[in-house]
C-alpha cells in the first residue's frame, strides 16, 4: 500500500521560567501561544503515536511491549482487511506543532483509490486498489489527489488558544492566564523567603525538550523541573 509522509522543518518556541534556586525547582513558566498549542496538542496523541516518539523502551508500563509485540507479530496472523499502520502509525495532531514531527517519526497519508470506470457515479473511495466497486463491480484502481489544507482553512492550524494572552504554565503543566495576583499567590504557596533566590531564565524548546516533556506528562508532577533543572539539562542556576 502507498504512502505519502508529510514532513516541515524542526522549529523552537522560548519559554520564561521562574525558577527557586534555593528549592531548586521552577514555580512557573510564562509562555505564548506557541508553547501552550504544543501542549495541548499533546492531548490530541494517540498512544501509538506516543510509543513510537520515546520508542518501546522508554515507554512506562507495557505499553512498549505491546507495541512492539504487535509490531513485530506476522501478517499472516491478522485479519486480511487489517492494516497495522492504523494502530502502530495512526494520524495524529501534533504535526502542526513542528516540535515532534520527527523527519523519520511524521504522520503517514494513505493513498485513496476511486472507481476507475468514468461513467460510474459512485462517489465512494478506497486505500485497496484491488477493491471492486459496489455500484458497478469495476475496480477501484484510480488513484485520487489529496488537497492538504492551507494555513488557515482549519481549526487546528490556528492552534487552540489565542494569542494576545501570555499563560502562566505551572510546574505540573496546569494552565492559567498570566496575572500578577497568581504570581504572587503562586511565590506564598511554595514558601519563598528570599525574592533574590528569584531568578528568571529563557529557554528554547525543540524538538529534544518537546520529548522530554512529553514523557515527563507521563511520570512526573514536576515536568518543568525535570526538563530543566535535573541532571542533564542545559541550564545552569548556579550563576
């Protein structure tokens, strides 16, 4: 069966954390619209999707060998109309993010396959071109053009929140608009003594950091801090 793969050059947002250097830890981040689209489009992931980002092994629970169970079990086990790719590389929204859509890792378009007798009115379609038409029992091997949608003509290529607001993005990745008032309540929850242990750092967020985020949402409370501050990370509070 052919496949089309949709691929768009890797990009980076900037994030503002506010990091406790004497806890060690982020309080919050302030972040635009870019940021946050990316993480709501995590929502949006199905989990093959997701195993196939961190890859089977750094998968939590089973779901890794499953996947690559299922994977690597034979075609002659499956049902002759099942297609693996619809659970191993099922479609997903995050590709219009940029940040995870991997050169080797984007979502696959199915080719889809029409009634090649023109004088046939069916409108059906079909990803086997072996298929028979239902109307008039031609096959249906004429291959049919996808329209990708422009920038604009959808609602997830405008993202899912608006851009005038700059959102507050908590340790946990809980979301809020930015306000003084949370910022503050935010300082008096974690017990900050020290306003000059305060410290503001900028950081980009690429593909890398995408990733580690999206497995830190699947066994963390404290994502940011993870990502950022914990061994391994690119910045440095010891300044």
């Amino acid at each position: 069966m052919e496949e089309t793969s949709t691929t768009s050059e890797p990009k980076s947002v900037n994030l503002k954390l506010l990091i406790d250097t004497k806890g060690q830890r982020v309080l919050f981040a302030e972040a635009g619209k870019d940021f946050v689209d990316f993480l709501l489009s995590l929502l949006s992931l199905p989990i093959g999707s997701v195993i196939r980002l961190l890859s089977c092994n750094e998968m939590v629970g089973s779901f890794g060998k499953l996947y690559e169970s299922f994977e690597n079990l034979s075609d002659s086990y499956l049902q002759p109309n099942a297609d693996k790719n619809t659970l191993l590389k099922p479609p997903s929204g995050v590709a219009s993010t940029t940040l995870l859509a991997l050169p080797d890792k984007a979502s696959n378009v199915k080719a889809l396959y029409a009634c090649s007798n023109s004088y046939c009115n069916r409108k059906t379609a079909t990803y086997n071109p072996q298929n028979s038409c239902t109307n008039c029992g031609s096959t249906m091997s004429a291959g049919m053009t996808i329209i990708e949608p422009q920038q604009g003509e959808s609602s997830a290529a405008n993202g899912y929140v608006k851009e005038v607001v700059t959102y507050m993005v908590m340790d946990d990745l809980e979301l809020k608009p930015m306000s003084t008032i949370t910022s503050i309540g935010l300082i008096n929850k974690y017990n900050v003594k020290e306003f000059s242990a305060l410290e503001e750092k900028e950081v980009s967020v690429g593909i890398e950091e995408g990733l580690k985020l999206l497995k830190a949402l699947f066994e963390s409370k404290t994502a940011l801090t993870d990502v950022f501050l914990r061994k391994g990370s690119s910045i440095d509070i010891s300044e």
